[in-house]
C-alpha cells in the first residue's frame, strides 16, 4: 500500500485557487389555467387534449425567458383559446423534473384559477371540452391535476363566500 501524504504548501495553492461556481441548472416554468365559466346556472370548467393520443388535462404552458407563470396563462388563453379570462388565484404548485439528452432538467408548475370573460376560439389544441365539476376530474388522468381541480373549486367556493360577506 502506498501511501502519499500532500504538503501544506499543496494544500494552501489548492485552497488559494478560484472554485468553479456551480452551473445554474436550467428551470422550465410551466402555467397551468384552471379555468371555470357559468352557463345557464351552471358551473363548468374547460379541460383539453393536446394531442389525438394525449389523455384530457388542464391547459398548460411553458413560460418564455424572463416571463412569469401568470403572464404564460394570460398568453395561453389568449394566443391559444383566443379568450380572454381573468387570474383570481393561485390554486396549487409542485415540482417535477424531464430527462433530456440524459440531463435531468427541474419543472417548476403554477397552476391558476382563472375566470372565463368572453371569447373561445381554441387553436393550439386538438380537442377541448367545458364539463361540470365531477365530469371533468373524471376525465382527467394525472391525479395531481384532479387534486388541482379540487383545490380550485374549493378556493372558489371560498373566495365566494367572503365576497357575500362584504356585499
């Protein structure tokens, strides 16, 4: 066995040299609009399919460089289901990642709810559907997301009943 004792003098120069600061991993930040219109009396909230093979989920997006989770959602809406809908809360967050070229890339989702106001002209996605409460976490796949309706409908609920308190 051999053993190799390091000199101080080593031990200073390694010391005394510039560290490589650590490389700022690259986060994806994704939006995700939990939106909700009434009809008639009833309440309704919008689920999507991105694809003929995709599975029903909330419409998300990616944030551009420099553009928050909120704005994404207010894009979305508007280049994507030609609407405009107003952000009343925020519903639920979670982390995640994605595998790409075998580097592990952070996700960080900000999921919205948002209120319908006029206008629905969908474009970037390949099928859409407004479906009561119960239907629409039925359809849903991923159980985050039905947890994320939940939280949604519930924050309304509440949200609705403090402004009866103050009317």
């Amino acid at each position: 066995m051999v053993s190799k004792t390091i000199s101080p003098k080593a031990i200073r120069e390694f010391e005394s040299r510039p560290h490589r600061p650590k490389m700022k991993v690259a986060q994806i930040i994704i939006g995700g609009a939990v939106i909700f219109k009434e009809n008639r009396g009833k309440r309704t909230w919008l689920v999507v399919k991105l694809n003929k093979d995709g599975g029903w989920e909330i419409p998300k997006v990616s944030a551009r460089r420099g553009e928050s989770s909120v704005r994404a959602v207010l894009r979305l809406t508007g280049e994507m289901a030609g609407m405009s809908a107003k952000v009343l809360e925020e519903v639920g967050r979670f982390s995640g990642e994605i595998i790409t070229n075998s580097k592990s890339i952070p996700q960080r989702y900000y999921y919205y709810l948002m209120l319908h106001k006029a206008g629905e002209e969908f474009y970037g996605f390949e099928d859409y559907q407004w479906l009561e409460y119960a239907k629409a976490a039925n359809l849903l796949e991923l159980k985050r997301e039905k947890d994320i309706l939940k939280n949604a409908k519930n924050l309304l609920a509440k949200w609705e009943k403090e402004r009866q308190k103050k009317s």
